[in-house]
C-alpha cells in the first residue's frame, strides 16, 4: 500500500550527532526491522519521521513524495502511526479518550458513549479487545502497547513504526505483540520494528536495516542473515556468544538470608508471601518470573526501602529488622534499581556527582567538604573501566542514553565493593555490547567472593549468569533449582504457576 | 433561641456565605483552568486586584458597571498573559513570575488609584453591579432570603461553574486542556497544540480572576482600595486545591471559605475571634494535600514548561 523512503537524514544535537546520512526503504506489506544499539540514533529518526523533531538535512518519502512535518499533525495526517519507546499516554485518562485524542468525533461536545463504542469496535476487529472506560494509570505496560497500536489504527495509519516495542514486554506479551503484528502486515500495513534484539528481529521482520553511531550500515534481507552476521554489523566488531557462564569457583558462607518473608505492595495486598531462601557468597542467585509477582517488594524489603509485615532478613547472620537504607549500604549491600531514571541517578548532576552520591567519604570529601579534584580523577577511572560513553566526568547523566545510564550506575555500586549486590533487570532495555560489559562485571563481582542477586524477566539473562536460579510466582518462590539442572521450558513452566511436581509428571507423561 | 439558634437558623448567614463565597470561586474557577493545561497561576491576586481596580475606574468613567465588569475580567485576562508569555514561552519558573506579577499589580493599582483619584478615593457616583431579586423563589421561607436576592454576579459565578464544568469535562476543547496539563509531549505527538492550549487556558483565569476582583470592587464593598483583595487570590488557590481542581470542587471550598468568613462576622457579636476562623482556608487546604480527606492530586505537568525540542 505505501512506502516510506529516508534519503540522507541529518540530525545533530549540542555535542552529538545523533543521526548522521541516514538511509532506508521500506517497501509496501513489509516488516522492515532497524536494528542498532542503545544510543544509534533509532529514537531520534522516529521523531523525525513523525514531526517531532526537524531534520537537519536529507528528505522524507512517502509513497515516492517528498514531504515536510513541521508538526506531528502533518505526520499523523499522511498515515504515519507511531508508537514511540517511552508510551505517549495520559495515565489520568481512559483508554478511549487516550486513542481519540487530537482526533476527536466532534468538536464540541465529546460524545463519551459514542467514542467508546468506536474504540471497541476498532480494538475488536483488529483482535486487541480493550476497555475503552478503564484509567491507563490500572492497566498493565502491555495493555497500554496495545492503546497505542489501537491509537494509530483509530488513525487510519499507513505505515507503522513500533520503536522497541519489546523491551517492556514480559515474553507472553512479546509474543502477543507478534501475533498482532503478522495480522496487521497482512491487512497489508508495512510496519518499523525497531529492536536491539537479534532474535526478535529473525524472527519477525523480514527485511533489517542496521544502524550504527548515527549511520544506516546495511540492509538485508532477514532470511539469509545470522544473527552473528547482525550482531557484528550492530557493534562494528566481533561478538563472542556465551550461553554458559564459567562455574562459580567457591561458595562461600550464606550472607544473606530471607526466613518467612511477608510483604505488603501499595494496595496492602500481600505481594511477597512468607518466602524463604539464602543467598551465599560466590553465587549468583538468579530470580525469575512474569512481572508483578512479587519480586520488586521483595527486593525493596531486602534493600529496606519497603517495610516488612512479618518474617526476618538477615545479613552475615545479623538481622536487618533495626538496621535502615544507609546501615544496609554500609554493611556492603548494594542496589541497582529497576527504574534506573527515577531511582538510580540524579539526571541533572554530572557523572562525577553521581558517581559519588553513593560515597562521599575521602578521598572525595575532606572535613565536609567536596574534593573535586579526587572526585573527578575517580569518575574518569570509573567510566573508562565500565565502558560508558561518552567519558566525561561533567557529562550531565541526563543527556547519557540508557544503556550508559545503567553503566554508570553499576560502576557506581560496584566500585563500593559490595558484599551482595542485587541488581534488578541490569540489562533491561540495552544491546549486545553493553549487556556483555554488565554480565562480565556481575560474574567478576562473583570471581571475587562476593554475592549477586540478580533479578531479572529475561529468562536468557537469569540462564547466562546464575548459578542457582529461583522462580517466583504469586509472591512465592515455587522452584529453585542449580543451574545445570535448569532449562528454559522448566523454568517457563514454573513462572506460570506451575509447580515442580506439575512439570515432573507432564515430562513423564510425554 | 439560643445563641446558638440565633448565629445558625438565621437566613442571612447563609446570603452571606454565598456572597463571600464568589470573590473565591471566581479565580479558583480561574486557577482551575490555568492549571488544568499546566501552569501554576499564583498570580491570581493580582490578577484580581487590577480587575478591582480596572472595574471600579471604567465603571466611574462610564457611568455603567456592566463596561467596569467587562473592563476589569479583561484587566486580568491580559495581565495574566504576561505571566503565560514568560511561563510558556520563555519556560520561566512559574511561581517566580507569578510573584512578580502580583508585586507588579499592587504597585500600579496603588499608583494608578492615587495618581487619578487622590486622597478622594473612588467616586461617589461610581456604578455599581446590580442585585437581583427572583421573584418567586424569594418568597420561599429560609432559602428564598438566600438563594432569591444577590448581587447579579453571584448568579453569573454560579452559572460559570456550571458551564466551566461542562466545558472541562464535557467537551473536546475540556478534554484536550486536561490532556496538555497531564502529558504535554503525549499530547504534541497527537497533533494538539500545546503552546496555545496553556494560553488559553491562563487567559480564562485571568478573566475569572479579574471577574472576582470586580465583584470586590463593584459588587460587595463598592469602593476600590490599595491591596483590596487582602489574600483573597491565595485562599482562592486554596479553595481549588481544595476542591481538586475541578469547578464543583473549587465552588464547595469556596462556600466553605465563605462560610467562615461569614460566621467570624456572625461571632463577633458573641466575642469569638475572628481570627481564629480566618486560618480555616489554610488549615483544609493542608489537611486536603496531605491526604487526610481523599488526596487532592495536581494535573502531571502543573507547574512544568514544556520544552519541545526541534
Ligand atoms: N533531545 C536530545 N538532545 C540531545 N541529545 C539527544 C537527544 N535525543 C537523543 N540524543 C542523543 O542522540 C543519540 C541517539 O539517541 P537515540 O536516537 O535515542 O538512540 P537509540 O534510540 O538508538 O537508542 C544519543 O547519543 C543520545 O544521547
Ligand atoms: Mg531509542
């Protein structure tokens, strides 16, 4: 039906050049992925295309015709549909009012009934039945993905553009969103699939285009690639696969303990339910599991910004019932938050002040005052061992993309030499190159006797690091298992509630 | 009757709380729509204070209060676009400016007052707005004396919260508004206009605040004086925080407000302090923010310019 064309798309922002001779064609009824790293430019050429930001240079195609957005509207108006990385909707209003916005039935009044049938019968035609009266703010992150498909469909859209949709995807709903996809191509829609994840894009588009620092590098069909091939065209070099981790070398004593741990979440539903395990030095306790059963309560109860309705924690045999935020860091136990932008970093502070908020012991403090010198000499070591671009110390962590956001935060907790480190979903979000830099840091954190927790929903990442992996469900851990008697289909099983007595006796039964 | 009996089963406690109520819910009615788009308007006060002032001045040169009324809602509405230039397109910080703008209100009222008026203060035969009787309902016993005879505007700030409802909540317009005061980028990215909505939406509480200080100046007290409005602009921002930014909610507090206000005047009589009763507005609106009775939550971007970049 339409095609969309970029012909030496330019856009620089103050010190970066965030798109730079950007080229692709995405023919009519295909699903053309962009592949590229956290940080290529993929975001800012979908704002381009949608009017949000202006391009420098270079020319936008539809359907052969150069056209000019100065405003979203003109994008919206020729077909395009997008649904950007960060979810433009207003948790305050309902699923309706969200897909007719800026289109409304009428001008005047706004015909609630009428709106809200049209919705439904959108949503249910295309197969993604929604609750046109619901509050966004009650629905779950694959809910609203499906409110912005439903937005752009509502729209009449021509050409879809789905900037990574998956990252925020439990695997069901990826594979949901996949489903939908495949219809949507054959009403004969081209769809953008923007993604940093090999496998995906395999398995669903069918032309890729690799971008790299701002460059369109390759275009290829996806049947004759391999996802080496993608992988070293994304990151410029060789990537090394590696689906088993080296062993654990020792185990050491339990550091942590958790003995019939309950947990209220904010509705004072019991999200963690009289949940026991331990966590050892020189392991990586891998907790698994669909999002929203408990593991964010559990993790915040054990960092102690959670309070704990019964049950004990305890730390290197001590509990933890008297002992607050500050007494836990110091006793060696570090965070790295799931929110990274809201709770890990301060984005109008530089990096070297971010490095620091963790410690501002000497040598970056003397007598209550900041050593900036030190400081700024540390920050500058930090960033080039964890690889974080770019590596300026008076970098605002704000103007960082995500993936270098989370480095830096690592690096932060890392360099405190943590006794146990939980990290929750360190890789969310990133690509290739730096979800190898975070893996080899939480394995050397390990080498060196220490304990990670890791927490994650990608079930490759909890199979690539643990070495013993604990599966939770409805605020229990169901399973726990040493890692090499775990696979990806036990594991799957029991993140749906299935216990360990189900899977033996289905194993048995096939 | 007791004392009791005499403050509380009198009627015109009750007019009264109504008539102290309008110079409230017109500018929270004001501050409703300014931060329903996004901008905090703590230039109310002032915004009210140059309406007082433009009202009673056009009023006096007109001979017609009706001209004082359209002259004085226009003084605010136009003084407040000098605070939504600076908070949306110079994405100023909006309570800074907002404070500037009513310290700039006091001094030209003050000046503008005593330079044309002098020591004789406003004019004896100044206009004033018309009270209304309705007829059949103001024969009713007990609510005919409260709800039959009031000043006209006490009847158009009824009508206004009712139609202010309507439009914010009823409405495409409402509903974009709402949409530009919770997510502006959300909004941007489906073609609204953000830049233009937060004007409008800043105008109409200029407009209503300017409302409430005519009803001050040509309504209630007939006279306009340096720093008239006494607050008024404050505790109205505290009536729509009170009444969770919405145009019923705003009238509730108001009459709420009002009716301390009214009751102090009651007590006096009695000998209770006034004063005492006059911390009430405060008081509520911090019990309403802490969430004791129902949290009040501001619209998402209250308060926060909106930077597109380009
Ligand atoms: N509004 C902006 N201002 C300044 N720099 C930006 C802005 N948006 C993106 N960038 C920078 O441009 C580069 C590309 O970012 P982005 O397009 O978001 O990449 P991707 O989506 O591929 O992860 C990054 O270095 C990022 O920091
Ligand atoms: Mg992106």
């Amino acid at each position: 039906m339409s095609t969309l064309e970029i012909r030496h798309l330019r856009k620089a922002f103050p010190g970066v050049i965030a798109n730079d001779d950007v080229n692709l064609l995405v023919q009519s009824g295909e699903t053309h992925a962009i592949l590229g790293e956290n940080g290529a430019g993929k975001s800012t050429l979908i704002k381009m295309i949608s009017g949000l930001y202006q391009p420098d240079q270079g020319e936008i195609l539809i359907d052969g015709e150069a056209r000019r957005f100065d405003t979203p509207r003109d994008a919206i108006h020729v077909g395009i549909g997008v649904v950007h990385q960060h979810f433009m909707l207003i948790p305050a209003l309902t699923v309706a009012e969200n897909v007719v916005l800026g289109s409304e039935l009428s001008k005047g009044r706004f015909q609630r009934s009428k709106t809200e049938a049209a919705v439904a019968e959108i949503s249910r035609s295309f197969g993604l039945p929604l609750d046109p009266s619901a509050r966004v703010r009650d629905l779950s992150v694959g809910m609203q993905q499906r409110i912005e498909i439903v937005k752009a469909l509502y729209r009449k859209v021509r050409i879809l553009i789905l900037d990574e949709p998956t990252a925020v995807l439990t695997p069901q709903e990826t594979r949901e969103l996949f489903v939908v996809m495949r219809q949507l191509k054959a009403e004969g829609i081209p769809i953008v699939f923007i993604s940093h994840k090999l496998e995906e894009v395999r398995e669903i588009a069918d032309t890729v285009t690799v971008m790299r620092l701002g460059k369109t590098v390759q275009t290829h069909p996806v049947a004759g690639t391999t996802s080496a091939q993608l992988a070293n065209w994304m990151v410029g070099r060789d990537v090394v696969f590696s689906d088993h981790p080296p062993a654990s070398t020792g185990i050491g004593d339990t550091l942590l303990e958790v003995d019939r741990l309950t947990v209220l979440d904010e509705r004072k539903v019991q999200a963690v339910r009289a949940l026991t395990f331990a966590v050892r030095a020189g392991e990586i306790y891998g907790v698994a599991g669909i999002d929203g059963n408990g593991q964010t309560e559990l993790v915040e109860a054990i960092a102690g910004l959670r309070p704990v309705q019964s049950g004990v924690i305890r730390f290197q045999g001590r509990s933890l019932a008297k002992v607050g935020v500050r007494g836990r860091l110091r006793a060696g136990i570090s965070y790295v938050p799931q929110d990274r932008q809201r709770d890990g970093l301060v984005l109008t502070f530089t990096l070297t002040e971010n490095l620091m908020l963790r410690d501002l012991s000497r040598p970056f403090s003397r007598g209550g005052f900041l050593t900036r010198k030190a400081a700024r000499q540390r920050a500058q070591e930090l960033l080039t061992e964890f690889d974080v671009r770019p590596d300026n110390p008076s970098a605002l962590a704000g103007s960082l993309s995500g993936g270098n956001q989370q480095k830096v935060i690592l690096a932060r907790e890392v360099a405190s030499r943590p006794k146990l480190l939980i990290a929750v979903q360190p890789t969310r979000g990133l690509d290739v190159g730096a979800i190898e830099g975070i893996h080899r840091q939480l394995l050397r954190l390990r080498d060196e006797g220490n304990a990670v927790l890791l927490v994650s929903l990608e079930l490759e990442e909890i199979l690539a690091l643990a070495d013993r992996i604990a599966v939770m469900h409805a605020g229990q851990i169901i399973t726990e298992l040493p890692r090499d008697q775990a696979d990806i289909e036990t594991i799957g099983l029991a993140m749906t509630g299935e216990r360990r007595a189900a899977v033996t006796s289905e194993e048995g039964s096939t | 009757m007791s004392v009791v009996g005499q403050v509380f089963g009198n009627p015109e406690l009750y007019a009264s709380t109504l008539a102290m109520a309008t110079p409230l819910a017109l500018p929270a009615l004001g501050g409703t729509f300014s931060e329903r788009t996004g901008v905090v308007n703590i230039a109310m006060e002032g915004n009210m204070l140059v309406g007082a002032f433009f009202g009673v001045m056009i009023a006096a040169a007109t001979h017609s209060s009706w001209l004082g009324l359209l002259a004085g809602a226009l003084a605010g509405g136009i003084l407040s676009l000098s605070l939504a230039w600076a908070a949306i397109r110079l994405q100023a910080d909006q309570v800074v400016v907002g404070m500037a703008v009513n310290l700039f209100a006091a001094g030209i009222t003050a000046f503008l007052f005593n330079t044309i008026y002098g020591p004789n203060g406003t004019p004896p035969n100044t206009p004033f707005l018309p009270t209304v009787t309705i007829p059949g309902l103001y024969q009713i016993p007990f609510i005919g004396p409260i709800l039959g005879q009031q000043n006209v505007l006490v009847y158009i700030m009824l009508l206004l919260v009712v139609v202010s409802h309507y439009v914010l909540f009823h409405t495409t317009l409402g509903l974009r508004m709402r949409a530009v005061g919770e997510h502006p980028e959300a909004s941007d990215t489906v073609g609204i206009n953000v830049a233009r909505l937060r004007y409008l939406g800043v105008f109409l509480g200029g407009l209503l605040a300017g409302l409430g200080g005519v009803f001050l100046s040509i309504g209630l007290l007939n006279s306009f004086d340096v720093g008239m409005t006494d607050g008024r602009g404050y505790i109205a921002l505290a009536a729509m925080i009170f009444g969770k930014w919405t145009p019923l909610g705003s009238l509730g507090a108001a009459l709420l407000f009002g009716f301390a206000t009214a009751l102090s005047f009651a007590l006096q009589g009695i000998g209770i302090s006034s004063n005492l009763v006059a911390m009430l507005p405060y008081a509520l609106t911090i019990i309403a923010l802490t969430g004791l009775i129902g949290r009040s939550r501001p619209p998402a971007a209250d308060g926060i310019p909106y930077a597109p970049t380009k």
